[in-house]
C-alpha cells in the first residue's frame, strides 16, 4: 500500500512552518521593540536576559563544589538572589565534571558546539531516517530546523540539559529499531 503523503513533502512543509512560525515571533518581539519602544519582556520570546544560560553555570557551580546537592546562596549572578539547589541527576554532575577545569565561557562553548553537532547528528540520523537524499534542499533545511526550532534555542539560551535527555531517548529508540530491523 503506498504512503498516503510523501515523506519529502512533509519534511518541506514541516521546514516551512517552523521556518514561518519563527518570523512570526521575530516580528511579534520586534514590534514592541522598535515601534512601541517597550522592554523585556515584550521584546523576546526566550527567557529574562540575566538567566541566559544559568542552567549551565548553575550545574557547572554545584558541580564544581564536588557537593551539587547542597543548598547554598546565589551571589555571583547579577539580578538574582535566594539560594540554587542542583536538581540534575548525578550522571549531569559527572559528565560535566571535566568542565569545571576551563574558564567558564570556554566551557559554555564548548557545551554549546557539542551541543549544536549533536543536535545537527539528530537532524541527519531523521534525514536519513524517512529517505532523504542529501542536497543543498537538506542542508538548506538544517538552518531552519536547527537554529530556528524553538525547542533548541530555549535550551541554548538556558545552556539547559534537558534536551540532551530526549536526544539520549531517540537515539536509544533508533538503534532499538534498527536491531529489531536486523533480527526481525
């Protein structure tokens, strides 16, 4: 029985929506910004600009006292106060370990450029995945599906880890199907 739609063709109108609904948010921030001349937050649609990448430093902090599960107050952040408790499971705390020998930037870039081949790993393990040819039409789609989705600038913008779990998921799925491909 053909597929009732073509996989390329959905792969196109998925690209296109994203890349859509990304402009769309581009120009709802905008407006407020350039027109109405009005702050955060009616001027992004990612999180307050003092947290940005907070989930990161905040692990890499409790990681680096070797005690992540302490309780103890925030004072080099600027603009945030009370106290941060690591909420990670102790696997976060023990990847990220080695982390702790850099400066924190270099280690933010470097967290962020595993991050981004990861994710551009992911983006070609489902390319392949539904039969994609590999053409400037895919590589051009990556700059959509990637720097533009939503999920993944959030967690950028946070330095959040979370998205490394689904991926971990995904890949558990795709290499459990790929063995029930060959066994079955």
């Amino acid at each position: 029985m053909p597929p009732l739609i073509d996989r390329a063709w959905a792969f196109r109108l998925a690209r296109d929506i994203l890349f859509l609904g990304f402009l769309l948010n581009v120009g709802v921030c905008v407006f407020p910004a350039l027109v109405l001349e009005r702050e955060y937050p009616h001027t992004t649609f990612l999180f307050r600009p003092v947290d940005q990448f907070q989930d990161f430093f905040a692990v890499l902090r409790s990681t680096e006292a070797l005690d992540p599960y302490h309780i103890r107050p925030v004072t080099e952040v600027p603009g945030r106060t009370g106290v941060e408790v690591s909420n990670y499971f102790p696997l976060t705390h023990i990847l990220l370990y080695p982390f702790t020998w850099m400066e924190k930037e270099w280690a933010l870039a470097l967290y962020l450029g595993i991050s981004l081949l990861g994710f551009s790993y992911g983006y070609a393990q489902i390319c392949r995945a539904i039969g994609l040819r590999r053409n400037a039409q895919w590589v051009g789609a990556w700059f959509v599906f990637i720097p533009f989705n939503y999920a993944i600038l959030m967690t950028m913008d946070r330095g959040n880890l979370e998205l490394w779990v689904f991926l971990t998921i995904a890949f558990g799925i795709y290499c459990f199907s790929k063995q029930r491909e060959r066994t079955g």
